[in-house]
C-alpha cells in the first residue's frame, strides 16, 4: 500500500512520451464533453489527463474542469469494463463516496440561513427523545458544529467489524439510520465532543436525520429540491440501490472485505447495497458534474457566501495530511497552487477528489474506477497547474509539474485518525481499502 510511485512530471513532452509508449490496451479515448471551453485548454488537458492516467496504472478515469470564466468540460481515459472491453466514457458515472458530504452539508447551511438550524444547537434538540439516545456516548455534549466537522467523538459503523459482517451477510439489505446508529450504541467515545478529531461518517448520518426531522422530507428529496435540481446536476444521483444506470464497472482489489469481489458490478448490479452510505456520501456522479458543483458550491451558487466564508475556516484534522484542516464539510488543503476546498471519497471500486482554487477561480474533480491504488489527487492538482499554466511559458509548467511531486506519493490512506485518548479501534479489513473517505 505505500509502494513509492515514480514522480509524475508533467511537462508536453513528458506527456507525448508517455501518450506514445502507453500499453496498446488503454482503449482511444472518448471525445470530450466541452461547453465552450478553449480548444487550447481541452488539448492541454488532454495530454496530461492521458499521461496521469497511464502513469497511475487506473483501470479508467474520468475528468471534469470548470475555468475562471465558468466554461467547463469533461473528458475520460481507459477502460470502463477491462473485461468487457467497454471504453470509459465521459458521461459515465462512478460511485463518489464521502464527497455526497457536500450536499449534504449544503442543505444544513441552507437551513442555517433560513433561521431553521444553529451551528451550536445540541442534537439532542432533535433527537434527544428517542429511546436510544441515551445510548450514544457523550449525546448530550454534541453540536450540529461538532457533527460537521468530525469533533462530537462519535465513532463510525461502516468499519465496525460486526457491521461488515452483517454487509456481506445481507449484501442487498436496505438500512435505516437507527441500524446504522446502533453499531456505536454503548461504545465510548474516544474524546469529549470538542476535545479531538476523528474522521467518522457517523457525524453525517446523524446530521442527515435533524435535516429530515426538521424538513419533515427524506434527505434526498431535499438534495434533489435543494440542489441537483436548481443548479442542473443532471449526471448525479443517489446511490441508493444496487442497480444504477450509466454506473462505470469499479475494482476493489482482490482483498476487498466489502462483498469479496474485486469487480464490484455483477450481471449489472453492484454486489452490495450502496445505499448504506447514505448521508456519509451517498451519490453517483459524473466528474463534469462534480466539478460544476464544486465550482458553484464554493462560488456562492449553493448557499450564501458568508456561510461558505465560515464553511472553509476548518479545524486541524490530523490523517487528512500536512496542514489540512476541516470545515463545514469541506476538506482545506494546502497546494502548490494555493490553497484548494473540496473533498475525497472512497467506495469499494472507486476514488474520487473534488477540489476548488479560489485564487485560480477553477475546480477539477477525477474520479478512477479502482480504490486497491493510487489517489486521484495527484491527477487533480496535475490538471490544474496544467490550466493555471496556459498562455505562460512553456518551462513554467515543467517547475509547476515539479513542484507537485512531493504530492505524486498519494495513495488511498489507510491511516488511523488522532483524537484525544489516540486511536479508536476500528476494523481495518484491507490495506486496499480508504477508510477515511468512505
């Protein structure tokens, strides 16, 4: 799992070399998805989104980039279906794991803005009557602040070994949040809410139960009214069964303790229920379309600006990665580039990372049809400094390339996360597997 990779220097004639001596089976690519974007820019991009896919060893890959001026396109690379032999399309989608947190986040923050929800309402407000409650460690303490950005000490289920267990068991099973709650019920919370950080999508599934106990509506009839409707996210839903169309084949490795497959569609299903995700992400998007969103979520289209100014503040989060904070649903990182807002994700089969330059004005999402290798966040930044480099001269994208090779190492991380008290014990089923991005 932590194999170092050869750094990825992106230069036009690196990406030539690579271009030509790829392995015959990387399929033609498909022709991009383009709303008025530069031709300049889309063959660029091009050149260094077929090189980072080559160079990575990906099954497939999908791109999408949305520039300063709001023009946007999509492109992709290899195999959908390596057996199959079914090219990866643009307009394919994959399982984007923990970056559904998004969406999420941004129907709190509607609601926030609409006088309906408080950052510092306890959670007991809204479900402090349930018979069950009592049951949740240090319940009482915990903040809807505290849920959104992974500070309550409420420990996840999805690595739970009794959880998996009872996945594979029941690999169709549809889940409510209360069985999702009830893995963690009488198990002590490894810091006072506040007092540390451990990522857990736990926090979002007890966020995604307020937001439906104030709307008196499912979560994903209010994401759909909130935002894929209005913004027009046509290439993104709900990952809430196992059959969902236009869904890209994904490989999980061949030690993958979710369902026990490496190729995770069979007969044109997944072999688990995706829908136990549920608010911890939860959707299905094409990278042109997770790209436009993170492109208007962090430009003012989703919620109000002073809600995104207090979104990106951030606490530390320690196993996200040097000087890498999380706000309100965002991860803040630190880049050659400057600082970027966004988010990763993981499924079994799939990785995704979504990420915004607010002094470049860009977003840039790649999602890849694999989670047993490397991150995609190499490719992202890669993508944007080949952007960022357009109409500079030509030895300015080969120092920027340069720069981005201490971050060309990423791969899935499979590392604990710190909290007071230190780690919390957690399956860890595989070293293929992302547990934080889940």
């Amino acid at each position: 799992m932590r194999r170092t990779l050869v750094p990825w220097l992106f230069t036009p004639l690196v990406a030539g070399a690579l271009a030509c001596c790829a392995p015959t089976r990387i399929p033609a690519p498909a022709p991009a998805l383009s709303a008025q974007a530069p031709a300049q820019v889309v063959a660029r991009v091009r050149a260094v989104f077929d090189s980072a896919v080559a160079a990575g060893g990906y099954p497939g890959a999908t791109l999408g980039v949305v520039l300063r001026d709001g023009s946007s396109f999509g492109m992709a690379a290899g195999w959908s279906d390596t057996v199959a032999r079914q090219p990866m399309r643009p307009d394919h989608l994959l399982l984007s794991g923990s970056t559904g947190k998004t969406y999420v986040a941004a129907v709190a923050l509607q609601l926030m803005a609409e006088g309906r929800l408080r950052l510092d309402d306890p959670i007991s407000r809204w479900l402090g009557a349930e018979p069950w409650f009592a049951r949740v460690d240090n319940g009482e303490a915990v903040t809807v602040r505290h849920l959104m950005t992974h500070t309550s000490g409420l420990v996840r289920y999805e690595f739970n070994p009794r959880f998996v267990e009872d996945l594979n068991r029941e690999p169709g099973r549809t889940w409510t949040p209360e069985q999702r709650l009830a893995y963690l019920f009488d198990t002590p919370a490894p810091f006072r809410p506040g007092a540390g950080w451990e990522y857990s999508d736990t926090n979002y599934i007890v966020l995604g139960m307020i937001i439906e106990r104030i709307t008196g509506r499912p979560l994903n009839d209010e994401i759909r009214a909130r935002v894929l409707r209005p913004l027009r996210l046509a290439g993104t839903v709900p990952s809430d069964r196992p059959r969902i169309a236009g869904l890209s084949q994904g490989y999980a490795g061949p030690r993958n303790p979710f369902g026990g497959r490496d190729a995770m569609v069979q007969n044109g299903a997944l072999v688990i229920n995706p829908q136990f995700e549920w608010a911890g992400g939860g959707y299905a998007t094409t990278a042109h379309d997770l790209a436009r969103w993170g492109k208007m979520m962090y430009e003012g289209r989703a919620y109000p600006l002073a809600w995104r100014d207090s979104a990106v503040q951030g606490v530390e989060a320690p196993g996200l990665g040097q000087g890498a904070r999380y706000g309100l649903g965002v991860i803040i990182r630190p880049t050659p580039l400057g600082i970027t807002w966004g988010h990763a994700g993981f499924m079994p089969g799939y990785l995704t990372e979504v990420r915004y330059w607010p002094d470049l004005g860009i977003s840039v999402a790649v999602q890849v049809n694999s989670s047993s290798g490397r991150s995609p966040a190499p490719v992202v930044n890669a993508v944007a400094a080949a952007v960022a480099a357009i109409g500079r001269e030509p030895d300015q994208l080969a120092r920027r390339g340069a720069e981005l090779i201490p971050m060309a190492g990423h791969r899935a991380s499979c590392g604990g996360h710190g909290g007071a008290g230190g780690r919390t014990k957690l399956l860890r089923p595989s070293k293929d597997a992302c547990p934080f991005t889940f």
